[in-house]
C-alpha cells in the first residue's frame, strides 16, 4: 500500500506537469489553430533565467521566470504569428518549428550546450510523513502548485470578460471578431498565460532536476501535446484532462510494466493514444467547433 500510494502521488504529480503544459498548447491553438512548439523554448527560457537569479533570491527567481517567459511569448506572438494571421495551419506551423529552432540555437550560442546544475528549492527533497507514508514534499507542492494555476485558469476563463472573449475566440474566432471581440487583445493575453504555464513548468523541472539544458521543454511538450490531442484540439478542458492522462500514464507504465519492457514505457503510452483515437478520432472531449467543421 505504501508503494501504491507512492507511485500514485508520483503520478499525479508528473500528471500535473503535463496538465499545465497541455492547457498552454490548447491556449494558443483555440484562438490561432496554432500548434505552438516554441512553448517549449519558453520552458527552457524559464528555467535559464531561474539559473541565473536563484543565487540571490528564490522568490526573485521565480518572478523573473516569469516575466521573462511572458515577455517572450509576447514577443514571438507579434514578430512571428501576427503577421502569420490567417494563414493557413500549415503556415503556422512550419513557423512555429522555425520560431522554436531559432530560439534553442540562439540560446545554445549565448549559454553553450551542456547541462548546467541548479539547486533550486533544496528544502523540498526532504520527505513528509503523510498517513503513514513518506512521501516527497516536492512532489505534494507540485500537485498543489499545479491545482491551484488550474483553478485559477479555470477562473479566468469562466468568471471574466477576458476569459468570455476567449472562449468565444476559441469556438469560432470570425464570429467573435464581428462581435466586437478585439483579435489582438485576445491572442496576446493567451499568449500571456501560456507564458505564465510555461514559468510555473519550468519552476517545478529544474526543482525536480536539478539542470537545466537547452531542450528541456522539447519531450514535455511533445508528449503534452499528444495530451491536447486525446482530450480534443481546441478543447482547454480536453487539453488540461488529456495532459493529465498521458502523464499519469507514463509513470503508471513505468511501475507497473516488466523491467525489461520499462525503456519502452512511451511506445506503451503512445499505443494507447492511437487506440483513444480510433475509437474517437477528435478527442475525448472536441470542441463545437471542431464538430461543426467536421
């Protein structure tokens, strides 16, 4: 039962990860059709700038993490997408690989290639007695961490102007822009989050690390993408449930699969995936719009 409860909060924990990372993707892909895979240099943008202020300040570090990641997504969103707008979705996304390519090589100029150690929050390794288990207080404040930006995503999305015109954005985008929703504000604030997603991302790898590397966002993202992908493109519920699967999944794998078979532990996952979508070829849970275009 220890085991069980260990591996369940291990999940849950790495769920989170993927839930935070799949709501940032499903953000930008419901206003823009864009499949943003430079949110993965916004991870590792983040996860630098923690390197590079945590000597000084942990609080000082999380806070330029994420200015730094906002300001990033702000600035990719106007030099690279809106001119893009309206494009078509190949066009985006040929873009967004040359967005992500040109961001990771510039880094690897500016900081070299090699994995640089950073012991960031050290006071959360220690292990906490919870019912008789001991489990890894980071693992319980990445859980919580991950809850609480959920929630409060949740709450920007269904409780404000914003989050309204954002979700009428991401069910049909011309309808909402003749409805007087203002396309630039709109896209800049999705923006916004994602960065904010990706610092907070960030925060909790190099906390569980303990390194940073020029692509240590590219596996999550590619992985929580498959997550957006189950859940339903252009559904940020779908999103945040389907990230949250793939994660738990990949770590329910790795315990419970035979040693030999646990390399593989991602063919397993990804198998799963196909069989999710032949049974439902748009997602768990697909946006209206999605199904109309369908």
């Amino acid at each position: 039962m220890r085991e069980a409860a260990q591996v369940l909060v291990d999940a849950v924990s790495v769920g989170g990860l993927y839930t935070l990372t799949a709501l940032g993707i499903g953000m930008i892909f419901g206003v823009m059709r864009l499949v943003n895979f430079a949110h993965a240099d916004l991870i590792t943008f983040a996860g630098y700038v923690i390197l590079v202020f945590f000597a000084q300040s942990t609080m000082l570090a999380i806070l330029a993490a994420a200015l730094a990641a906002i300001v990033l997504a702000l600035i990719t969103e106007r030099a690279a997408f809106r001119p893009l707008r309206g494009a078509n979705p190949e066009t985006l996304l040929v873009s967004s690989f040359a967005v992500s390519f040109f961001l990771e090589k510039t880094l690897i100029m500016v900081v070299g290639a090699r994995p640089k150690g950073v012991d960031f929050l050290p006071e959360l390794a220690r292990q906490v007695e919870v019912a008789g288990v001991r489990l890894q207080l980071l693992h319980l404040v990445t859980i919580g961490i991950s809850l609480a930006l959920l929630a409060g995503t949740t709450w920007l999305l269904r409780a404000t102007r914003l989050g309204l015109e954002m979700r009428a954005a991401a069910e049909n985008f011309q309808m909402a822009e003749a409805l007087g929703v203002r396309a630039n504000r709109v896209i800049a604030a999705a923006f916004a989050i994602s960065g904010l997603l990706a610092a907070a991302v960030a925060c909790m790898i190099v906390a569980q690390t303990g390194l940073v590397q020029p692509r240590m966002g590219l596996q999550l993202v590619v992985i929580a993408f498959v997550g957006t992908v189950i859940g339903g493109l252009g559904s940020l519920p779908g999103a945040a449930i389907g990230g949250f699967f793939v994660g738990v999944g990949s770590i329910l794998a790795q315990a419970l699969l035979p040693e030999a078979l646990r390399p593989f532990r991602e063919a397993f996952v990804f198998l799963a995936v196909a069989l999710v979508l032949i049974v439902r070829p748009l997602g768990l849970f697909p946006s209206r719009s999605l199904r109309q275009r369908i």
